[in-house]
C-alpha cells in the first residue's frame, strides 16, 4: 500500500496561528475548508506516493539532506493564481530558492522523486489559505476580501517537515537545518 507524503516548511507559532485564523474566516464566511486540511506551510516538494511499508528508508534519507542555510523568510500582504487560489505571499528569497533547488536534487537522485508540475509552472512559495473548494464563480467574492488586506510576518528558517496524508495532512517528522 502506498501513503501520500509531502515536504514543506511550516509556520512557526505564533504565525501559523494568524494564517490559520484567515483560514477559518473563510470557513465561516465562505464554507471553505479545502486548505484547513493541511497546517499553514510552504511546499518545498509536492504530494508523492511511497510505500507505506519503506517509511523508514523515506525518513532516513531525508535525514541525510543537509542544508546549512541560515534565513528569513517574509510574508507580506495576500496574492492569487485566479481563478482557484488565494493565498499569504512570501516575498522572492534567494536563500530559500536555493534550499529548494538543493532539496529538488536531493530528491530525484536519492528519493527518485520528481516534480514535474512544478517544473513546467516554476517555484512560486506561497502560503495558501484557500483554494480547491474555491468555485471559479465565488472567486471574485471571496478575492476582494483579501486583496487589499495587509498582514506581515517574517520568521527564521530553521528546517522542513514531512507531511503524511491521514483524513488530514500532519506532520510526520521534523528535520533541522
């Protein structure tokens, strides 16, 4: 049997706590709750499948990555990929596109992992809090909630997580840089 993972950097508190609460206005708002399934992140390496059986050897290898990059990363105000995604917008980073560049690597050659979506559309961090259950036609609506509201963040990068797919998406391992 095959599990869902994915890799990501998550929000430290209290900053995953102010994003989560965007998440749940929409909720209450919008009945969206299509991003409340995973905790606020930013995704280093989309969903794959592996055996849940060599679960083990996933987190070992991962574990062998290292990175000594030390960074901010900043959030700053709210963006969209119209008509379907509204999300927390992460300001450019070269630290942080090298970190995903590395860990892009690291896991075709040692994970045999690819993202091929990813390839074709580019790196683009974000942080979404909305958007399979976002209907093309409540897009307008719920945008104009959020497009001229302002939020800002910064936090330090200090390593990425796992993300195993249950009836949720939740953190299975931490790994430190």
């Amino acid at each position: 049997m095959n599990n869902t993972y994915f890799i990501a950097i998550l929000l430290p508190e209290p900053i995953l706590g102010q994003v989560e609460s965007y998440k749940h206005e929409l909720l209450k708002q919008f009945n969206l709750r299509g991003a409340l399934r995973s905790p606020a992140h930013i995704t280093l390496h989309r969903p794959f499948k592996w055996k849940a059986e060599k679960e083990n050897i996933l987190l070992e290898k991962l574990g062998e990555f290292k990175s000594d990059l030390k960074f901010e990363i900043d959030l700053k105000d709210f963006n969209c990929f119209s008509p379907r995604v509204i999300y927390v917008d992460v300001l450019k980073n070269e630290k942080l596109e090298e970190l995903h560049t590395s860990l892009k690597y690291f896991a075709q050659e040692k994970l045999k992992l690819l993202n091929e979506v990813e390839d074709m559309r580019g790196f683009h961090p974000h942080v979404t809090i909305a958007f399979r259950d976002l209907r093309k036609n409540k897009f307008e609506e719920v945008w104009q909630q959020f497009k001229e509201k302002k939020y800002e963040s910064k936090f330090v990068f200090s390593g990425f997580s796992l993300l195993k797919l249950n009836s949720k998406w939740e953190e299975l391992k931490f790994f430190p840089t």
